[in-house]
C-alpha cells in the first residue's frame, strides 16, 4: 500500500511538475521595450529601473515618449515610467489608441495614464491620483503571484515620504494592494487577458499598474522591489503572439 501511494505521489508530481517548470520560465527573460523621458525635470529612478529589469533577464530597448518608436509587436512586455508625459495622449489620439489597444502586456506606473489607457475612469481625485506618502500598503490578494508571497496585511513598500500614485480600476481587475483605510485606492492592480476594464473595455493583454512615481524605485524596501518584480514577470508571462495594428 505504502509503495502504491508513494508512486501515486511521484506520478503526480511528475506530472505537474513540467506544467510549473513552464509557468516559471514563461516569466522569465524575453525583450521589453521601456518608454521613458530622458533627463526629466527633478530627475528619475529609470536608469535604476532599466538595470534592474535586465538583471532580472529581459533584454530592454528605450525609447522616448509615446509617438513613433519601435512596434511594440516586436516586444513581451512594453513598461510605461512616471517621467512619460500624459498630454502627449490626449493631444495625439493614434499614440491612445495604438498603447491601449495594443496586444502586448503593459505596466505602468504614471497614474495620469490610467484613464487614457481604460484602466480607470476619468476623473482625477476619484478615479485616480496620487498619494502624499505611500510609504504604507494593504496587501488584500495575497494568493496572487503579483503579491510576491507577502502575506495580507499592513507593510511598507517605500522610504518614509515618498508619494505614490492610486487608481481606482473596474471590477475586472485583480486588486493587490491598497492604500490602508481606503480601498478604492489601489497601489497595485492588474487585469488579466480578456478582463473588462473601464468603459466597457475588455483587456487585450494583461495590463499592471503599480504606484510609483518618478524616483521611487530608489527608495523600495525590500517588499517593493519583490512586489515590483513579482509585477513585472506576471505581466510578462501573459504575452501572446501579437498582430501590428495597421
């Protein structure tokens, strides 16, 4: 009986095993392609960002702001910074449409963004916005693989005083973490392929929004750059073969 369980157990861990083993290595390594603003006024944690994502295994290609640049297609994952201006959306409507109806995963962390890319509403102060400090966090989903194995409950993910942007996104998204006391806030959010997001929308690939501003990144704790790593491969490992929009 003992020899018959034990090789149940070794058939089922051989048979899940490969499964895991793929969904490990679909988060890892692949090309990202990182919009950015080079030299922006007060500065940024981008260069920081960049050597942290290739240390992570991904090969990253910049480009400055969102008109023309390479054809995200070509990419696994397209990573929007803070230093990205928004009115460059709302003045150029083929740059909106072309990053928000894109078939390629996207992670963000410039909350003005979120209404131009229907990840949440439109009003700013209620929809989203941006937090004095957001040294504190909620972690609400704890199971998901974006919560890095942190468990549920109160933490802190940056320096004391450093701010941190909030968006309040449509019921399809998978809410990770929140501003303490506040729920509708939320710091770490993300929708899976297919999800309905703001506006009716559905998500044409996994879309992230993680509420750093321009120099956060420098000032994580530990637990920030867990959740923010943990962000970026579950994005990543959404990625599908993508069709250049014409």
């Amino acid at each position: 009986m003992r020899k018959a369980f034990a090789a149940a157990l070794l058939a089922l861990a051989m048979g899940t095993a490969p499964a895991v083993a793929a969904d490990a290595a679909a988060a890892r390594g692949g090309r990202i392609l990182f919009l950015m603003r080079a030299d922006p006024p007060g500065g940024s944690a981008d260069p920081a960002v960049k050597a942290q994502l290739e240390a992570m295994g991904y090969t990253v290609t910049t480009s400055e702001g969102l008109g023309g640049g390479p054809d995200p297609c070509g990419f696994d994952l397209v990573v929007m910074s803070s230093t990205i201006r928004s009115n460059q959306f709302t003045a150029n409507r083929p740059a909106i449409t072309r990053w928000r109806d894109m078939g390629v995963p996207l992670v963000t962390w410039e909350n003005d963004l979120l209404d131009d890319l229907w990840m949440t509403g439109l009003r700013r102060d209620t929809d989203f916005g941006e937090l004095e400090t957001g040294h504190y966090f909620w972690l609400v989903r704890a199971p998901h693989p974006m919560a890095a194995g942190i468990p549920a409950g109160l933490g802190t993910w940056t320096e004391a005083r450093t701010p941190a942007g909030w968006g309040r996104p449509g019921l399809g998204a998978d809410i990770i973490m929140t501003w303490p006391g506040e729920p509708d806030k939320a710091t770490l959010f993300g929708y899976e392929a297919g999800a309905t997001m703001d506006h009716d929308h559905l998500a044409p690939a996994r879309r992230v929004f993680i509420g750093m501003e321009n120099n956060s990144f420098t000032r994580m704790t530990d637990t920030g750059r867990a959740l923010f790593d943990a962000a970026i491969h579950w994005a990543r490992a959404g990625a599908k073969t993508c069709t250049a929009r014409k």
